[in-house]
C-alpha cells in the first residue's frame, strides 16, 4: 500500500508539468495567431 501510495503524487506532479507544459504552448500559439492577425 505504501509503494502505491508514494505514486500517486509522482503521477499527479508529472501530470501537472504536462498540463503546464500544454498550456504555455497553447499560450504561445494564440500570441501567434493575435499577432498574425492584428498585423493583417
């Protein structure tokens, strides 16, 4: 149970970087897609 247990934030802290990493790249594609437009 312990083994386990230790896992469970492994996994939620690798989910966190992996929505964080989501994030800034969608971030960066709507900076992207504003600038493209607002240029056109």
């Amino acid at each position: 149970m312990a083994s386990s247990a230790d896992d469970v934030p492994l996994c939620l802290r690798e989910a966190q970087k992996m929505q964080l990493t989501i994030d800034r790249l969608k971030n960066t594609a709507n900076l992207n897609l504003f600038k493209t437009d607002y240029l056109e």
